[in-house]
C-alpha cells in the first residue's frame, strides 16, 4: 500500500475452518432460494466494522489500537444460529445468519467503533447486529420461508483488520493485520 493509496477495509473476527464448512453445508441447502446468490464460505468473517475506503495512515492508526484492544478480550465460544433478512420488511435483499456473543466481545466492537472514528471514519449510524452474509438478493424476491438453524458453537481468537478487493467473481479478502485475543 502506498502513501496516498487507499483500500477499502473492514474489521472482523475470523471463523474457524470447520465453521466455514457447516456455512458451506448450509448454504448448499438454501441455494432453493430464488434469485439469492451466496457468498463464498472461504471469505465468511464476522464484520464488527465497515470501514470503506481506507488511507495507509488510518491503517497505521488502526493498528496498534485493535492490537491493545484484542489483548484484553478472551478467546471465546460463539453459538452460531438462527437465519433474518435484511431489511425486516418488504423484499429482502440480504440473509443472514445470526451469532450470540459474550459481553467481552461486545465491547470489542464498540472499541473498534471508538477506533474507527478516531481514525476519522463517520460514526456507524446502525445499531452492531452480530450475524454473517450468507447471501444477497439484486432483484425484489417475495419474503422467504426460512429453516430453523443451529450450527452449535463455535471457538473465535483472532481479530483481523482486513482489505475487500470487491471482483467479478466475489470479493476478495486479504487480511492486512491479524491480532490473537487474549494476547
């Protein structure tokens, strides 16, 4: 990344592999939906922050702020379940699938909001909702019939500053800072 260059970023907490795989499972199921086209299950994070165009010097601010704030927040289990759209009424144009988070990292997220203001972003004008992209509508679809959902637990230890380079195929994503928890 040079000087003046930007990327566009976002701050998440990364997914086991074995996750990754039920998602994939998951979304083998649901591809019934009409109209919804998935998201690839190898680039399923969970967003704590949207950050958009990014500098290389709000990286570089980001960094050692996420870092401290990783330190002090616990490995964790999260209970992985229950399926949404977006938005709650008319037609759909996101589905989800919804994480239970611990207080501890709750706080992470509104630590990464301080941050990222810090650094100069806007102020996320949405209220967090812990869930995951399992895909997008791009034309009006009726409201669908969804399944219950129960993917049990999941252990997450790693918050990562990532780069979304958004491609013809799917967006790409390449973590730029990856931060242990608990560390």
């Amino acid at each position: 990344m040079s000087g003046d260059e930007s990327v566009r970023a976002f701050i998440a907490l990364e997914l086991d592999p074995r996750l990754r795989e039920a998602i994939g499972e998951l979304q083998h199921r649901l591809q019934r939906l009409a109209g919804l086209r998935l998201v690839r299950p190898e680039g399923t994070h969970l967003t704590l922050r949207f950050l958009g165009a990014t500098s290389k010097a709000q990286v570089e601010t980001l960094g050692p702020r996420l870092a401290g704030f990783a330190s002090v927040c616990p490995p964790f289990e999260a209970r992985v379940g229950g399926l949404g759209t977006f938005p709650e009424r008319g037609s759909p144009r996101v589905l989800w699938l919804g994480f239970e988070l611990p207080p501890a990292v709750l706080e992470l997220q509104r630590a990464c909001e301080r941050a990222a203001r810090d650094a100069g972003f806007e102020r996320e004008p949405r209220p967090f909702q812990a869930h995951m992209t399992l895909g997008r509508w791009r034309e009006r679809a009726p409201r669908p019939e969804l399944p219950p959902v129960d993917l049990s637990t999941t252990r997450i230890d790693a918050l990562v500053l990532f780069q979304s380079e958004l491609r013809q195929e799917g967006a790409r994503y390449t973590p730029l800072a990856r931060f242990a928890l608990g560390r």
